[in-house]
C-alpha cells in the first residue's frame, strides 16, 4: 500500500488473519472496504484461487528437486510477470509500471496492442464464459428473501449422516449466487448450490363430519329392472380418457 497506494475494497475468504479486531480498526481507518467471499467456493475468487494452484505447483517442483522453494518462487514470479497475459496481450509488469519491464529475452519495445485487438480479446471473454455458463446449466435464483432452506454438511461425520442439515435457517439477503441466512443469532453465509428450500410437509386437514363425497357410489334405480351401484361421472375428468374410448368406439365399430 506504500509503493502503490490504499486498497478500495479488500477482498478475503474470512480466514482467522482477517477477523481479528486490529484489522477491522486498520482497515476502518483508511477506508478500505473489505469484502468476504463466500467460504467453501472458491469460484467467488477465481482468479487468486488459479494463481494459487500454480503457485503451489512451484513450490512443489522445488521440494522434488531439493531447491530452495524461496528462490524457485522469485524466479517464477520474474517470469511470470514479464509473460504476455493471453487475454490482454500485455505482461503484468507492463501494465502495473506503465513501461516494458525488460528481461533476458529479447523483444520490440515498440510494440503495443491496437484496440481491435482488445476488442477481439474482449469478445474471446464473452464466448468463452457463455460456454462456460452452458456447460454448468446455469440459471436464475429460484430462492427469495424471506425463504427457509435447508444448509449442506461441508465436513460431513459419517456415511450415515443427511447431506443437509435438519432444521431450517431464513434468507436474510441475496448477492448474485451468494446468501445470508439466519436461525436465531447466527447468521452464515453459502453459496446457493450448497442451499436446498425448505418444503414443510403438513399433515392432511381433517375433514367435517357429515361432508358429502363425489367419488362414493350412489344408488341409481334403472326402469327396466333393479336398482344398480354405480360410480358417478367426474366433472373434471381428463380429456385424455375420452379420447381412449372414442378410439375403442372407432375400432368396434
């Protein structure tokens, strides 16, 4: 923050370094927004999550080679900042200073990205999340303010337990595929794929004595002879059956 100046917003998972109350007071103190991801998806944070993952490979190709893994990492933070970023055609270095950040290989200091570049690279993006977006099925939030669900174990005990938890929790507030929820004084936040609605199963209401029923056989009495039980025909009955027996009519016939 001394080289490059104060943070607007300072984006964490909430991990035990961040909830202390000194780093609430400093970060109070110079205005700085800071903004918790929703635990146990790393897809809130992507891109930290992905250069994570490389740089764990490093660290792990060091160990294997019985090198220094503080000098494996400067080397390949060197390089990764003076590589051309596939989407933005231009190094990290480069855009961080302003100015090509030169290195052992040899380049044309000359050369800058046109707009129609940006502009192709810009609509690669777009194709490539709305693949993206096809491929994992997504669609829009079927839960509301005010709705109970239902919370997945994220460690899980034992084969015998439910995947979910078994009393209910209330939805305080929606961020795009983030929700707060709340039960009594606790308030946790998920993301919407570990969420499932809460269906209260309510037993049958009880019926009054004396109350008529359509689907009871009465008594019909037939001119021609006794009197016959038969089931009354239902108001509502489904079109489909008629048309059965309009084909049966038409294949007796």
């Amino acid at each position: 923050m001394t080289i490059h100046g104060l943070l607007k917003e300072l984006r964490t998972d909430n991990g035990p370094p961040f909830q202390s109350h000194k780093v609430a007071k400093y970060l109070k103190s110079w205005r700085i927004h800071h903004r918790r991801i929703t635990p146990h998806w790393p897809q809130a944070n992507g891109e930290l999550e992905r250069f994570m993952r490389t740089l764990n490979k490093v660290i792990r190709i060091a160990h294997a080679n019985l090198q220094p893994y503080e000098w494996a990492i400067y080397t390949f933070l060197q390089e990764y900042r003076q590589t051309p970023h596939s989407i933005t055609d231009q190094a990290p270095g480069h855009m961080l200073m302003g100015r090509v950040v030169h290195d052992s290989i040899p380049h044309h200091p000359d050369w800058t990205p046109t707009p129609v570049d940006r502009m192709r690279s810009l609509c690669q993006l777009q194709k490539s999340n709305g693949r993206i977006s096809h491929r994992c099925k997504a669609m829009s939030s079927r839960f509301q303010v005010g709705d109970a669900v239902l919370l997945k174990h994220q460690n899980p005990g034992s084969k015998l337990q439910l995947p979910f938890q078994q009393s209910a929790w209330t939805i305080l507030r929606i961020t795009g595929a983030k929700v707060i929820v709340r039960r009594g004084r606790d308030e946790v936040s998920q993301n919407m794929s570990h969420v499932k609605k809460f269906h209260c199963l309510l037993p049958p209401p009880e019926e009054e004595e004396g109350a008529e029923h359509n689907c009871d056989p009465v008594d019909v009495t037939s001119p021609e002879g006794p009197s016959e039980r038969v089931r009354p025909c239902l108001e509502n009955e489904p079109s489909w059956r008629n048309l059965i027996q309009m084909k049966r009519r038409q294949l007796l016939k």
